[in-house]
C-alpha cells in the first residue's frame, strides 16, 4: 500500500500522494505545487508502505532543486490579460534510485517530472 511524501527541506508544507492498495507499481500521477522556492531548496521524496500500526519507510531520495535550473530551458510565456508573465526556468523527467535505510540501496525506483516556473505578478 505505498504512499510519496514530498516536502522541502524545512518540512513546510509536506504533501502525501494517495495510497495505492495492493499495488507494486503505483502510478499516481498527480501534481504537487511549492510557492515560495528559493533556488537552494531541497526536495524531500519518501516512499512508504501504509500499515496500520506504523507506516514503513521503503525508500527516500533528495533533489537540489538548483539542478533544475542547470539542466533545464528557457521557455517565456507573457501574460498581458492576467497582468503578469512568467517563464520556465527548468525541467527534469527523469527516473531515480531510491536509498533504503542508512544509505543502502533501496529495491525501488520512482519516476518525477519536475518544472519550476518564475511568477511575476
């Protein structure tokens, strides 16, 4: 029954994936949006598996976000009727390893797409 917590690096504003029962491969396919990013924020990913008692932890990996900006492009979008524009600074469709307790390497693998747009309001 496994379950994403995505957070940033001070634990604010954590957000859960539903959980998938009975599933070895979940796709969960939905969308998580973080305000307020500086450029130096990491990005907290762990995977779980939901129990009643305690949920157990089955992997967990961590993003620099300053890697997207690095690998991604530049795309510009204005928008005059909505009295702002905004471009994309970066993107990043990638699958990564997941690192099981004290470092060791987890049997899991979770696929992100990550994008990071600057809004000017």
């Amino acid at each position: 029954d496994p379950f994403v917590e995505i957070y940033l690096d001070n634990k604010h504003l954590k957000q859960k994936t539903k959980t998938k029962q009975n599933s070895k491969t979940p796709q969960w396919n939905q969308t998580f949006v973080f305000n307020h990013l500086t450029g130096q924020d990491i990005l907290n990913v762990d995977v779980y598996d939901e129990d009643s008692v305690k949920d157990e932890k089955i992997g967990s990996i961590q993003i620099n976000l300053h890697d997207l900006y690095k690998k991604g492009f530049v795309r510009i979008i204005i928008k005059i009727k909505d009295g702002y524009f905004s471009f994309f600074l970066g993107h990043i469709d990638e699958w990564f390893e997941l690192e099981g307790k004290n470092n060791s390497t987890s049997d899991g693998q979770i696929h992100l797409i990550l994008d990071y747009e600057r809004l000017r309001i």
